[in-house]
C-alpha cells in the first residue's frame, strides 16, 4: 500500500496527489538511505516532508518543474545521515549523493535541488547567503528553499509535541498547515502501526 494513502484521499490532497505517488515510489525504488532503522529520519519522515513541500508549492502556484525540483529534494534530503542527532553536513553529503545519482542515472540535474538539499541542515542566514550568491539560481530559488525548509520544520511533530516553532517558519502557508501536519503524523503512524 502507498505510503499515506489513506490521507492522499483527503480533498487538499487531490491536487497533488499524483506527483506525491510518482514521487513515492521513486524513493521506495531507487534511494539508498544510509541510516534505514533511524527512528527520525527514514522514508516515512521523507514522505510526509515530500506531501508538505508539494502542498505548499501547489498552494504558491509553483510550476511542474518548481515542485520537481522539491521533490527530488524531499527524497534525497535525509538519505546520507550517519546519525539522528543535527549531524551538520548531511545535507550536503545528500546533495553529492543526488548529483553523483543524476550523473549514473542519466537524470537531469537541478542546480536548485542541489542547494536544497545541500543547506537544509544549515541555518538560514548560510542557505540563503550561498543560494544568492549562485549566479546561476534566480530569486526564485530562494521560495523553494524556504518552502523545503518549512516542510521540513512541520514534520518536527515526531520529535514531540513541542517540537516546532511556528516562529521559524517562512511562509503563510506552513503556518495553516500546522494542524495538518500534526494529523499528517498521527495518521501516517496508524498506516505503519
């Protein structure tokens, strides 16, 4: 059964309902995840970030190509952690992972995902000083960091109750979808359970 089934039913959901599955199975198929018994950062944690970013990017109005490159960031962003504590650097060992993937896979590569996925376990002020700097990123860039980061920050629910600050949070959006992600993990648990 597809991962979040039962809450891709879910009328907000329709909309993306079919990237999320492409994406989904993409991640069960083919992504090695280095750490595959980590009780916080697996497929699951992945999946539901992946659901979050598109929801938020569907609701932005983004492009195909914007929520592509969300994606793939969402399914690579975790995979080469060597432990569940900050582990600063997994981001960007995920990031070489997905360009080295690309590469072997003859897959196109997105420059955004790869600063995605490389600053997401670094502080803003870092991801956002290297995104600009990129000559080759254009402000939109930026969005999709922010929105990536969002997704990320409204799966912390796993780590206990209080483990989000709404404060940090970037965008109009993940602020309404606080509710909905807290369900989001309640409802993911009953499927694995």
């Amino acid at each position: 059964m597809m991962f979040l089934a039962n809450v891709l039913n879910d009328p907000v959901c329709q909309p993306i309902k079919k990237p999320y599955e492409r994406w989904y199975t993409f991640m069960e198929e083919t992504i090695e995840f280095w750490l595959p018994d980590s009780v916080w950062h697996t497929k699951p944690h992945c999946a539901r970030v992946l659901l979050l970013a598109l929801l938020i990017a569907h609701q932005k109005g983004l492009s195909e190509e914007e929520k592509d490159a969300l994606g793939m960031a969402a399914v690579f962003h975790d995979s080469r952690r060597l432990d569940d504590g900050i582990d600063k650097g997994h981001g960007s060992r995920a990031a070489e992972y997905y360009k080295d993937y690309c590469r072997e896979h003859d897959l196109p590569y997105d420059e955004q995902t790869y600063y995605i996925t490389y600053y997401h376990d670094q502080d803003d002020s870092l991801g956002l000083s290297e995104i600009k700097k990129s000559s080759s990123l254009s402000e939109r860039a930026v969005l999709l960091y922010q929105i990536f980061k969002d997704a990320d920050a409204l799966d912390r629910f796993r780590l206990g109750p209080d483990a989000l600050d709404v404060n940090f949070l970037r965008t109009e959006e993940a602020h309404q979808l606080v509710d909905f992600a807290k369900d989001l993990l309640r409802k993911s648990s009953e499927t694995t359970a």
